[in-house]
C-alpha cells in the first residue's frame, strides 16, 4: 500500500477521560480502538504509529513530524 491509498484519521472519539476510544478515517468508516489499532499495525493507515506504554499495552499516537495540529488529539470529535 501507498501513502495516496491509505486512509488516515480525520474524527476521534473520546470517553469523559479525554482517553480516545474511537476513530474515523478518510474514508468514512468508524472504528473501535482495539480495530484501530490492528489496522494501524497492519500498515493501513497513514500518519500514526503503535507504541508500548508503560504499562505494557499497545497504544496509537500521531507520528512526530513536529506539527501540533495534525495530533490525535486536536481532531474533531465525532
């Protein structure tokens, strides 16, 4: 898969924690996050990436390119 065809996120979803629990990509569909992150790790998705947390799980986050404004936490919620 190409850069062009990949989807990216364009909405997130968020519990009353702030915690992102949803995503929406470029091509409309909605996704939990454990859907999510197995796309992620597949490759499908553009401009993230899956890291480990302190606590041993596996978590999404923005690819650092040094712009604030494309993070998962600045889209628009859905």
């Amino acid at each position: 898969m190409n850069q062009t065809t990949r989807e990216s996120f364009t909405a997130v979803q968020k519990n009353g924690d702030g915690d992102l629990t949803g995503f929406q990509t470029s091509t409309g569909r909605i996704l939990d996050y454990q859907q999510a992150l197995a796309e992620v790790q597949a490759g499908a998705i553009a401009g993230v990436n899956v890291f480990k947390g302190r606590d041993g799980e596996m978590y999404i986050r923005g690819d650092a390119d040094g712009d604030p404004t494309n993070n998962l936490d600045q889209l628009p919620t859905f």
